[in-house]
C-alpha cells in the first residue's frame, strides 16, 4: 500500500520498484478488480445497516453523493483505453486506506472532490513535466 500511496504523488518511474507497481496497477486485471472495489463501494453505501463489524463502513451519506462520479470512475477503469498510474493509484488508495475521505469523517464533498481529481488524473500523463526542446 506504501507503493500506491507513493504513486498517487510521484513519477512511476522514480525507481525500479516504483515501475514495476505502477505496471501492475495499470493492468486490464487490476484496473477491472479496482472497478469492481469501487462497485462494491456503492452497493455497500445503499445496503441496510448490519450489526458490530470489524470491518470499516464507508461513509454513506458521502458514497452517495459522490455516486456519479463513482460509476464515471467504473466506466473508465473498464473502458479499455490506456490510464495514468496516477489515478489508478487514487482509486486504490480511496478504496484501501482507513483514512481515505470513503471511510473517514472529512468536509462534506470531499469524497467527490477525491473521485474527481482521480478521474481526471486518469487521463494526464504519466509526466507532468515540461520536455526539451
């Protein structure tokens, strides 16, 4: 989880180990477990309440508000056309981490802010850097 943490701030290719995560979660397999995490998301925020858990419940009222860009998020992960690490990296780090805005108390809206600027960093390339001329 560090790796993914890491990825979702820095260049995939600042060190071998790095490469090589960010290989894995850009793959067709790992893209469609991820989209399928975040559907189990959603159904999760729309399911009755069940009694004492050890497992952290996501925030439901914020799951639900963020739902259309949850689904964009699905869509996209599934789509089949190339991703940036990055945002694979957001997605996998909202939906593992403890203290991610789907699981813990934040502002309201931060979950859809989270999804968005993942969404939208699916789609920036892996360097954000200018290159020579």
């Amino acid at each position: 989880m560090r790796l993914d943490a890491e990825l979702a701030a820095r260049r995939p290719d600042s060190s071998p180990e790095h490469a090589h995560r960010a290989a894995q979660l850009v793959a067709p397999r790992s893209r469609h477990q991820l989209a399928d995490g975040v559907e189990r998301l959603i159904a999760a925020a729309h399911m009755p309440r069940r009694g004492f858990s050890a497992a952290v419940a996501p925030r439901r009222d914020e799951v639900r508000c963020a739902r259309s860009v949850l689904e964009a998020l699905v869509e996209r992960l599934r789509d089949g056309r190339p991703v940036a690490v990055r945002g694979v990296a957001l997605v996998r780090v909202l939906l593992t981490e403890g203290a991610s805005p789907a699981y813990a108390p934040r502002r309201p809206g931060a979950l859809t802010d989270w999804a968005v600027s993942a969404l939208a960093a699916l789609e920036r390339p892996a360097h954000e850097f200018a290159l020579a001329a």
